[in-house]
C-alpha cells in the first residue's frame, strides 16, 4: 500500500501588471448606471429587428477596441 505524500502548497508569485488604464470612479459608474435607467424604457419599445440591428452594431464596435482591451490587461 503506497502513502499519501502532503506538499507544501502555496500560490504562484504573479506580477502586479503596469495599470495603463485609470480605475471607473464610483461617480461615473452611478452616472452611467442613472443614463440606463433613464432609458431603458426605450430598450422595451424596441421590435426584434432594431434590437437586432442594434446588437449587431454593438458587437461590431466591441471588434474595434478588442484588440486594445487585450493589450490594456498584460
């Protein structure tokens, strides 16, 4: 019968990235939040096409700053 052999375990040492990008300030998420609420009535009178039209427009614009997102977090 083999024994079980317990290992030190720890974490690994991860370096803290360069923060290129200041931190959203409470103030501005509570306005941005305040802007959805205002409308959102506006999202419920939508029909599926505009909706579709403009998550479609939405995606397209996340494609175009993909790329400095993932150079933001390394």
């Amino acid at each position: 019968m083999t024994q079980a052999v317990a290992h030190k375990q720890g974490s690994a040492a991860i370096p803290e990235p360069e923060h290129r990008i200041e931190p959203t300030s409470q103030s501005k998420l509570d306005e941005a939040l305040a802007i959805l609420e205002d409308h959102k009535n506006e999202w419920v009178a939508l029909d599926i096409d505009e909706r579709i039209e403009l998550l479609e427009h939405l995606r397209e614009r996340t494609v175009d700053v993909a790329e400095r997102w993932v150079a933001a977090s390394v």
